[in-house]
C-alpha cells in the first residue's frame, strides 16, 4: 500500500475494523517513512454487473463514475470525506444487492439521490439538477419545494 503523502511503499496498519453492515474492512494505517495516518476500505466488487444506459447501450459497471458524480455534488460542502466513501459504499451495495446482472442507469442516478438527500440537500440539489436535467428554474424550484416537503422529487 503506497502512502498518499509521499508514495511509499511501506506502511504499517495500526487497526483493523469491519465496515458498515460487515461488507467491508477498514484499516488506519500510518507510512514507515513520513508517518502520514490514512485509511484504506477492502470491499467486495462483484464482476460482471453491466449499466443499462437511457439510450439502450450497455457498458461495465464503473464504481469510479458514482464516486465522480457523488464527489462533484459535494464538492465545497461540509461533507467529510469519509462519510463521502460511506455514501459510495452504500450506493454500490445496494445497487449490488438489487440488481444480478444489469443495472438501469436511472436505478444508479435514483439511488444516489436517495443516499444524498439524507446527507446534504444542497449537494442532492446539484446532483438533481444534472441528473433530471432540470430546464429550467420552475423544475429546479419544484424540486426544493418537494424536498422542503420530506417528499421525492420527480
């Protein structure tokens, strides 16, 4: 494991945990050389899950994508990183968990919007307002109206 800080090559893990619903191991650990603390999350990544897109086109399931989409909605929010990671975990899992082989696109895009509305509403704003494609600002409107009501926007 490579030291975010200074790229080297040895660390020593200083504790070992079972992550949220036990699907995942976290370990703290620190670099041999600049003694640098990080996390690193071992998580079980099923193979062969496919994303049905709007369009009908298929392409591999890409955790990297939910993490982009998750991290440009909350980017400048008080969100902590960690609880970031966690919102990705849980997202996948359950996408994992309710899907055997294909995964509609729009599942992915719902699901995240669930996770973030309990998280950050302006974050789950953004990621609405991308996701929906919102045209202009009636939609946008109506969609923090339905959040302001504990509703879900559609």
């Amino acid at each position: 494991m490579f030291c975010p800080r200074c790229n080297h090559e040895d660390t020593k893990v200083l504790e070992t945990r079972l992550g949220k619903g036990n699907h995942s191991i976290r370990r703290r650990r620190q670099c041999l050389a600049c003694e640098t603390r990080f996390s690193t999350v071992e998580e079980i990544i099923r193979e062969g899950l496919v994303v049905v897109k709007r369009n009908g086109a298929r392409e591999d399931f890409d955790i990297s994508k939910i993490a982009s989409g998750i991290r440009k909605a909350t980017d400048k929010r008080p969100v902590e990183v960690e609880r970031i990671n966690l919102l990705i975990s849980e997202v996948v899992e359950a996408l994992q968990n309710k899907f055997e082989d294909e995964v509609p696109s729009s599942a992915i895009g719902e699901e995240i919007m669930k996770h973030l509305q309990s998280v950050d509403q302006i974050a789950y704003v953004r990621f609405a307002s991308v996701y929906r494609e919102f045209r202009d600002i009636d939609e946008l409107a109506k969609a923090i109206d339905q959040l302001r009501k504990g509703g879900k926007s559609s």
